[in-house]
C-alpha cells in the first residue's frame, strides 16, 4: 500500500476491494495458556471466510512463554505477524503498536483470552461491508463478569459520559471493526495516556454496535485487578473531560457564599444575644473539612499536571524488541517515534 499517502487512506472506504485484508490485532501479556486455542479458533475463522487475513500479535513484554510461541508462529504462518515490546508497556500501548502495525482494509482488535468470540468477525465484516466505518462488540450480558465488575463498570461509563464530550456506548469493550480510515485517523492523535475506547469513540465514523454474551476467560486469569482498573478509570477522565477540574471554581464559589450566609447570621445573633463563646467542635469540624476540600482541588490539579508531564516529556508510547515476521526474524527494529 505504499503507493497511497497517508491522507487518501485517511479519506477512502477500502469495503468495495474484493481481495480485502482484514488484520486481527491481539495483545498479549502472558498469555502462554491462551494463544493456542486462540489461533486454532481464528484458523476456523479464516477457513470459513471469503477474506484474507492477517493475524498482528502483540507480545506486551510478557514474562512467560508467549515470546517463544508467537514467534514459533510467525514461523510457521505467513500471515502471522508478531511485534515484542522491549517490556510491558500496558494494554493501550499494545492496541497503539497493533494499529501501527496492521496493513489491512478493515482491522479487528481483540483479547487472545477467547472472551471476545471469534465468530462474530464474520458479522462485524458484513457489517463493514454494508458500509460501517466501526463495527463494535456490545456485551448484552456480563454474566461472566463479577457483581463487583459490573456494578463499578456501570457506574464508570454512567459518570464518564455524564462529564465526557465524547460518549462511549454502553457496556463496549475494544472489541471491534474498524475501517483502515479510521485506522489512520486514530494513528494521527498523539498523545501518551492512550484511553483507546475514549479514542476509538472520539474519531467517530458511521458505527453499529452487534451484541454477544461475554463468555468466561477461556484459559489464564485476568491482568487488570482493582488498582489497575482503578488507575484505568481515572486515566479515561482525565484524558476526555476536564470537568474535574473545573468543577472547583463552582464549589469555591458556592462554599464562598454559604460562609457569607453563615457569617451574616452569626453577626446577627452575637448582636442579638450577645457573645458566645463555646465553638471549638464547630470550628475544628470546618478546620478539618475545609482543609479536605483543598487537598482534593490539588489532588485533581495534580492529576492532571502529571498527566502535562507526560504529555510534554513525548517519549514514545511503546518500545519494540523485535518483530517477528513471514517466517524470518525481522533485524532489530528502533522505536517507533510519534513523529511517523
Ligand atoms: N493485556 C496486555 N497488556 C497488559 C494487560 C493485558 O496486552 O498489560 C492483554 C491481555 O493479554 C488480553 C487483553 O489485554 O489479551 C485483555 O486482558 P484481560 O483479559 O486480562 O482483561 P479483562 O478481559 O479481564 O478485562
Ligand atoms: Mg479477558
């Protein structure tokens, strides 16, 4: 495709190609237990349809046998393509190098865990071929998921698109289709904190959203516990709103006319009544709560000043090892820079 500039990719549809590639784009963190089953179903996949493919790992600096496998695979398989980081660099930086990396019309980006079913690719490109730019995967039962997962799941999506100019559909995890348009355009952002869904959702595009049930973690156990969900969640505010932070010029000011009303009415009972001294729960109380009320205003600050920080240093987002490819290891590739 090197006959064609960045910007025409950016601008054409690639559904009408008969030879179309899809790329499926798959990150993998110590995923050893998985990747067999995984590339058996794609192969399934693969028989079955009337597109070409190509299969982009991403081996996140797992700690495991994945390296070995994926590249093993690369091997054997033509059409498997495997791109190692130099350490683990995070599941978003993962999606980043994969979108880098495939070559196809339409890319498919998906977890190797099996949770995310192989058999609703086919329906995604049908999709894609009607003319969707975005075809995305929406769990219409997260029965798989623990109460604790769901309910703080919902309440994320809830307030993120309370405060966020940019919704995110409901109950929608990576899992998707998306035109090699959308593909270049997504490449052009340049930041660091990369909220994929947030910036999947913010290029827009002509999408539809197809529902499955999210089946269990086929093999392995999941990467993202509390904490990093947590981090994730406060990641994806402050990438998409900056509500947070403006919201303490409005508490300053309501706080500031309370203390003016409380004021006026303490004058005008010492002026009634005469002086009064007791206080000290009272005042230690506002002491306490005031003070609270500061530090979480610096906290926020503070959140988004590292994230400047991260901004401003521009390294990049992610350091590949090696990239294994066609049945030959590839040299040692540098880093891909933001620049390209
Ligand atoms: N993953 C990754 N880097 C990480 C953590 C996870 O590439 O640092 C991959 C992981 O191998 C899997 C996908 O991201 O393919 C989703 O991870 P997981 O299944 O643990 O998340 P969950 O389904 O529990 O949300
Ligand atoms: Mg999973």
């Amino acid at each position: 495709m090197n006959d064609v500039t960045d910007s025409e990719r950016r601008a054409r549809r690639y559904v009408a190609r008969p030879d179309a590639l899809i790329s499926i784009v798959a990150p993998c963190y110590n995923e050893a237990d998985s990747i067999v089953p995984f590339v058996a179903a794609m192969m399934d996949v693969i028989k079955a349809g009337d597109a070409r493919y190509e299969l982009v790992f991403v081996d996140d600096g797992s700690t495991d046998d994945t390296r070995a496998q994926l590249s093993a695979l690369a091997d054997r398989h033509s059409e498997i393509r495997v791109v190692a980081f130099s350490r683990n660099f995070g599941k978003e930086a993962a999606l980043t190098a994969g979108l880098d990396y495939a070559e196809g019309d339409a890319v498919v980006v998906m977890d190797v865990d099996l949770q995310d079913p192989p058999e609703l690719i086919a329906v995604f490109i049908e999709k894609w071929r009607e003319g969707y730019d975005v075809v995305y995967a929406t769990r219409d039962d997260r029965g798989a998921d623990t109460f604790a997962k769901r309910f703080t799941a919902g309440g994320f999506y809830r307030l993120f698109n309370k405060i966020s100019a940019v919704k995110i559909p409901e109950n929608t995890g990576d899992y998707r289709l998306m035109d090699r348009r959308v593909v270049e355009t997504i490449k052009t952002l340049p930041e660091r904190s990369r909220f994929m869904k947030g910036l999947f959702a913010w290029v827009g595009f002509k999408s539809v959203g197809v529902d499955y049930a999210r089946p269990a973690r086929a093999a392995g156990k999941s990467k993202f516990n509390f904490w990093r969900l947590w981090n994730f969640a406060i990641d994806g505010f402050a990438s998409f709103s900056t509500a947070p932070l403006r919201v303490w010029s409005y508490i300053g000011g309501i706080i500031a006319a309370l203390s003016f009303l409380y004021a006026s009415a303490i004058i005008f009972i010492t002026l009634v009544t005469g002086v009064d001294v007791p206080g000290y729960a009272s005042l230690l109380t506002f002491i306490l709560f005031f003070g609270s009320v500061q530090m979480i205003s610096v906290g926020i600050l503070g959140e988004y000043m590292a994230r400047l920080f991260i901004e401003v240093k521009g390294r990049p987002i992610y350091i590949v090892d090696e990239v294994y490819a066609g049945g030959a290891q590839d040299a040692k590739q540098p880093a891909k820079a933001a620049a390209e």
